[in-house]
C-alpha cells in the first residue's frame, strides 16, 4: 500500500532535530477537525496520479488569512510546477481556534481560489479536498499546505465528470412517482434531467414479454451511480420488479415509499435488495406543511447536495460522491428529518435538535451507525466551528460501535430564508 504522511507545522519553530522530533511525537488527540477528510478520500485525491507539487504557505493577515497563506503556498520554491493542468488537489489549513482565522467563509474563498486558478474554464470540474485542522499549539497566523496531481488527467469536463461523477436519476413509480416526477420537471429540470417513469401499464406489459420491463431500465441506469425510486407503498410490487432488474448493477439504490401512516402493514412485505429506503408517511408529511410532492423532492434535493449540479449554492464543508455508498448506501430502513433554525447563538445545533423532533424522524437515533447530515442557509448563519459542533453532537447521539458515522456537508445558498436548515439522514439501524 502507498501510504503519503503529510504534516503542517510552523517552520519558524524548527531549529534542531529535536525540534522535529517534538512535532512529529504530537498525537492526533490534540488536534481537532473542524473541515475533516477520510483517509479513502486522501487516497482517491492524491494517489497514484502521477507527477504532483507542493508548497507551504503562512500568513498573518487578520483580514484573510486562508487566501493569503494560499497564495504563499504557491508562492514556494518548492511548487514547481504550472497548476493550471493539475485536476486534484490536497489543500490542508491549520491555525489556533480563533475566530479571525477559523473562519468558514474565508477557508472557502481561499479554496475558490484555487479552483479559479486551475480552471480558467468556469464549467470544467477540480477535484479539492479540504481540511481544516485547530492546533491549540501552533503559533498565531495560519499554514496552508497545498498538494497538487493529476497534471494532463483529462481534457475537458466531460470526460472528468464521467471519470468521478456519473450522475443521478430518478424513477417514478406509478401515478405516484409519475406526479412526483412532474413536479421536478417544474422547479428543477435543470438539476434533476434524468427521470423515468415506470407505470403501472408497462407492468401489464412485462407479463406479456419480460423485455418490455428490462430493456428501458436497463438502459436508462447506463452511466447511473445514484438512483432514487418514488412509489407509493400501492405499487411496492411494481417497484420491486424494478429493484430486481437494476439490483446487478452496483448502484446506489434510495427508495422513497409514501403510505399512509407509518405503521402500514404492507411495508413488511419490502425485500433486501432494496437499497435503503425511506417510509414517508402522508399523515406526517401533512403534519409538517408539505404536499407529497414537496416533501420528497425536498428530501432528493437536500440528500444529493453532494452533486456537482447545484447552480445556487457553494459548498463550504464539501464531501464527494464517493463517500455517499459508506454512509447511506443500501443499508436498508432509513429515515430523515429537516429542521429549522433562527437561534442566533447556535444555529447548527439547535437546527439538528429540530430535526430530530421532526414527524418525519420516525426512528431513534441511537439505534443508526450511519447518517448524512446537510446544512443550508445563507451566509450570515453558517459558521463553520458551530456546524462542526453539531456534527459531533449527532455523532455522539447515534450507535457507539461505529467509528465513523456522520457524513457532514455545509452549503451557502445565496436564495435560502433566514437562520439555517439541517436535514439528516439516517440509516444502518
């Protein structure tokens, strides 16, 4: 295995090899992620790419202290190379907990940054991985490190979505996800293009001939990695013959299954190898304000913030699709709650507490090993250290016997109302 070791330190510190010595025997426990990243991610960004560069970067600038230390970084003797051909980038902060330096909006300039540079096309696509590490040791100012690769990769964003990121669909079951189906056509066709309908007519038409099921299928969820499917609990028979036919595929399946109340007894009858699924009761969906079609497009759109396709929001705390499978991949019985929140103190927090108490939060979360958690609001109510609270304060609530099980995301969206919006899904019970 090729493992890379990559340390940030204040290099105005080291004077003797005991020096060095002193900064390498730091633990890990004194170092706190506020924006982290998995080692698979470190793997999947930087590994085997070929030739890359690197430069370190410092800066005081109280003002915008992430950008300035950036552009030291590729400032540096040491980068060597012309970044505007690499397509991955390790770009890793740390600083002391102070709110002149820890500060999310900065740490996504700064990262902005970056991918302007390396992307003189507005439409291509870098892949850049960001972490944020508080060192309560380090000196005044921050340290960026930034760690370049893949030069010459690709050429054009075409072939680099097709190579990290092949898109979602979405199939409609019956008059149910038919009308769901509809309304995605009328408040975002532009995010969500891909969409099929399976009615209950071409069920009719399968018993005739098999093919006439399988091959619009099939050829539908070609290039697919995400697949949602929206029935009704109706037409959970219907649905399960298109979860047969795709279930080869190695997709990431999330079922949406509207019924009645939460306790209808037709949802014992949902197979294995249904992906993960999400009941959404109409009685609970009432209850909170929302029509069905509201509601589950609400649920897509917040669960799929991960795609490269949302034209109105920045994400600050990114993750990338290729940790979606890990964290609510076909791990069966989920569920999700959205919340809302204008407390100015701590927004994030108290946003996660409302989405728990949510009617549509039907289970209890110390019983999930895994879950999603996306905030969204505007960028006077983020805060990157409150999110990353939050995050922990659902991480602790859920099932101990998982090392690593909240998958957080944060996005500035320019249109949203006023405080901040969490939605959780939660999986793996």
């Amino acid at each position: 295995m090729n493992v890379s070791l990559v340390m940030t330190v204040n290099m105005s510190k080291i004077h003797s090899p005991a020096d060095v010595n002193r900064i390498v025997s730091l633990s890990r426990r004194e170092r706190n992620y506020v924006a982290g990243m998995d080692f698979d991610d470190v793997v999947r960004t930087i590994g085997n790419g070929g030739r890359a560069c690197i430069g370190f970067g410092e800066s005081l600038d109280a003002e915008n202290a992430p950008l300035a230390a950036v552009k030291n970084a590729l400032q540096s003797p040491l980068f060597v190379e012309d970044i505007r051909r690499a397509r991955k980038v390790l770009l890793v902060f740390v600083m002391k907990i102070r709110r002149e330096f820890v500060d999310m909006m900065k740490i996504n300039e700064a990262a902005n940054f970056l991918d302007e540079l390396f992307n003189p096309d507005p439409d291509d696509y870098l892949d850049i991985l960001r972490q944020v590490l508080i060192d309560e040791t380090y000196g005044d100012g921050v340290t960026a490190f930034v760690l370049a690769t893949n030069f010459d990769f690709c050429n054009g964003e075409d072939e680099f979505r097709d190579k990290f990121f092949s898109g979602v669909k979405i199939v409609g079951i019956g008059e149910t996800g038919a009308s769901a189906l509809n309304y995605f056509g009328k408040v975002a066709d532009d995010i969500f293009p891909n969409r099929l309908v399976v009615s209950a007519q071409d069920s009719i038409a399968n018993l005739k001939n098999p093919f006439a099921l399988l091959a619009p299928i099939l050829h539908f969820v070609i290039g697919t990695s995400w697949l949602f499917v929206i029935m009704d609990v109706e037409d959970l028979e219907l649905a399960k013959k298109v979860t047969k036919i795709v279930e080869q595929s190695n997709l990431l399946i999330t079922s949406l299954i509207l019924c009645p109340t939460a306790d209808d007894v037709r949802l014992a009858d949902i197979p294995d190898n249904f992906g993960t699924w999400v009941v959404l009761p109409k009685d609970k969906i009432d209850a909170i304000g929302l029509t069905n079609d509201e509601a589950i497009y609400r649920v897509v759109n917040m669960a799929t913030s991960i795609a490269p396709l949302k034209k109105n929001c920045g994400n600050l705390i990114g993750m990338d699709f290729a940790e979606i499978p890990r964290t609510i991949g076909n791990f069966g019985r989920a569920c999700i709650g959205f919340g809302t929140s204008l407390d100015a103190e701590n927004n994030s927090i108290q946003a996660v507490k409302n989405a728990l108490k949510s009617p549509l939060f039907l289970e209890d979360i110390r019983h999930a090993k895994k879950a999603l958690l996306v905030f969204i609001g505007g960028v006077d109510f983020l805060n990157m250290l409150e999110a990353n609270e939050a995050s922990t304060f659902l991480d602790e609530l859920m099932y101990p016997a998982d090392d690593w099980r909240c998958l957080l995301q944060v996005d500035v969206d320019e249109t949203a109302t006023d405080g901040v919006t969490a939605f959780i899904f939660a999986t793996k019970f």
